[in-house]
C-alpha cells in the first residue's frame, strides 16, 4: 500500500537521491529542498520506503507541479497518479 503524505526533514534526502537519478543537470540540493518543505509538496512511501514525490509550488489560488519522479523500480504501477490525484484533495 502506497502512503501519501506531506514531506518530513527525513525524507528529502531520500527523494532527492531518487530525484538524481533521471537528471543530467538536477537542482541544487538547497533548491529541492526547499521545494519539498514548503508544506504542499507531497512524498509518496511503501512499507516506509521513499518511493516517489511531487514538488508544487503555489501563488495566491493557483498551483503549479514543479516535479514529479517516481522510483524507476517502481514505475508503472500508479503511483505518479496517485501522487497526481492526491494534489487535488
């Protein structure tokens, strides 16, 4: 079962290992963690382990998905879908 929640000091350096992993030139590791700590970004977690994230960004109403990764060993199984759905709620 995937759970989804808001990021936790623990778990950036977790994504941002994932995060590398599909970059040429990523972001800082400042900038990426800022982005996941600013309390609408959100991780996605099976059995405790860091399997994806979503990085937004938000002025005034508006919202913007700044990232999406998911783990290549966990790839298509939805779990970027849920992360997606999970924004909305």
């Amino acid at each position: 079962m995937v759970v989804i929640s808001a990021f936790t000091e623990a778990e950036v350096a977790l994504a941002y290992c994932i995060f590398k992993t599909d970059r040429v030139n990523p972001w800082a590791y400042s900038t990426f963690e800022k982005s996941a700590l600013n309390s609408i970004s959100l991780v996605a977690k099976k059995n405790e382990i860091t399997i994806g994230f979503v990085l937004l960004s938000s002025v005034l109403d508006e919202s913007t998905i700044e990232e999406i990764t998911v783990d290549i060993n966990q790839r298509k199984k939805g779990i970027g879908r849920e992360l997606i759905q999970a924004t909305f709620t």
